[in-house]
C-alpha cells in the first residue's frame, strides 16, 4: 500500500517570497506522483508530473519539484509567488498498476500582499 | 469542449432521499474514478472503473452504487442520503499510468 503525506496543513507566504511545499511518500514499488492545485469552488488541475527520468520536474505557472528517492519526497517549489497562486495543493501517488491514485492531505498556499 | 463534465454542481437534498450524478468524459479514457472530497479537503477514492469494468471499491457503503453503461460515463447514485454523505464529489478519467483528469465537481449538501 502506498500513502502519501503533506507536512504542512497551511503555509503562509508574503507575495514575491519563494516558497515550498512538502510531500513525502510511502511505497515499496516505483510510484508516479504528482502535484494538483484547487482553487477556491473548482475542480482539481494538474501542475505537474513525475513518471520517469529527470527528478526535477517543470509544472504550470512557473512551479517545480524535485524527485528524491533516498528521502522519498517531491517538494514543490516555486522562487516568487504571487496572490493569485493562493490555493489548496494536493501531492498526489499513482500506484503501478495505475488505476489508484492515493492523495495527500493538502496543503494551503495563502499568498498575502 | 469539457474534457470531463459532471452534472449537477450543487445538489441539495434532504436526508433519506434518493439522488444520482452524471459523469461524461470525452477524452477517449479507459479508466473512470468517484473521489469523495469532504469538509477538510481530504481526498479519498470511491471507486474505479476500467472498460466498464469495477476496479476498486474503496469501503463505502451499499448506498453507493456506481453505474458505467460504456466507456465514457461514469454515474453515481446515492440511496437514503444522510448527513455525513455531504461532500463534493469529483468524477476523473484517466489513461494508463496517465494523470488524472478531473471534472468541476459536485457539492452534495444533506439537510
């Protein structure tokens, strides 16, 4: 069984600050993650994907995370945000067989001017 | 062009009731998903469907019951609605080993 888990419930942020999110997973086979955003009363949208080769991974609206075995994480990062990058991050594991995707708790961006 | 289109997007219902969601995804995926997200934003899957197929059904209870009638639509009924089934809940498709796609969702509210 695979599970994921996002250290931080909320993280606060000043606009133009760099930030980062952490996602830390559990499996015991090769697992693709991702990082999905949900704005306020919308769906979920894909920033970005790890499936194979580089660990670091370019996203949407100038996001990146990084693959990194050893610790079983893929932080998200971003060097300045900005208020509209205010949202609910969600880190995301698909299983092998890739018909289970396990969600961590998520993660809430508040960007402040 | 919706890639995935769930109707409708608010229901409100009260408890006891009987209600369904639809879901349609045109992007010729194999593989449909039901996750429930509840008042905390926590994520959890419902259920899976490949090719019509179940797949995965996640401990929810007999009052679920999810319905493929082909390769596009996923729909879910919901028998004697309680409180605690209020939620959104987003339908998503996807191909093998591909992202998920999801739809707007639905936010169910049980009075």
């Amino acid at each position: 069984a695979q599970s994921v888990t996002q250290l931080d419930s909320q993280v606060p942020v000043f606009e133009e600050a760099p930030v980062e999110l952490r996602c830390n997973y559990s499996s015991s086979v090769s697992v693709y993650l991702f990082w999905y955003v949900q704005y306020p009363n919308q769906g979920l949208q894909l920033l970005l994907k790890y499936l194979s080769g580089s660990t670091l991974v370019k996203g949407i609206n100038g996001f990146e995370a990084e693959f990194n075995k050893s610790q079983t994480s893929f932080h998200l990062r971003k060097p300045s945000v900005h208020i509209s990058d205010t949202a609910e991050y969600f880190c995301a594991a698909l299983n092998n067989a890739g018909n289970m995707l396990t969600f961590g708790g998520g993660t809430r961006l508040m960007v402040k001017p | 062009d919706t890639a995935v289109s769930q109707t409708p997007k608010y229901l409100v219902t009260q408890m006891g009731n009987d209600k369904s969601i639809k879901c349609e995804q045109n992007l010729g995926h194999d593989t449909m998903y039901w996750y429930k997200q509840d008042s905390k934003k926590f994520l959890k899957i419902m259920f899976s469907y490949n090719n019509k197929e179940l797949i995965i059904n996640e401990t929810v209870p007999n009052r679920f019951s999810p319905k493929s009638p082909d390769k596009a639509h996923l729909n879910l009924h919901i028998n004697s609605l309680e409180l605690g089934d209020s939620a959104v809940y987003f339908c998503a498709s996807s191909h093998a080993n591909s992202p998920l796609h999801f739809g707007n969702g639905t936010r169910l509210t049980v009075t």
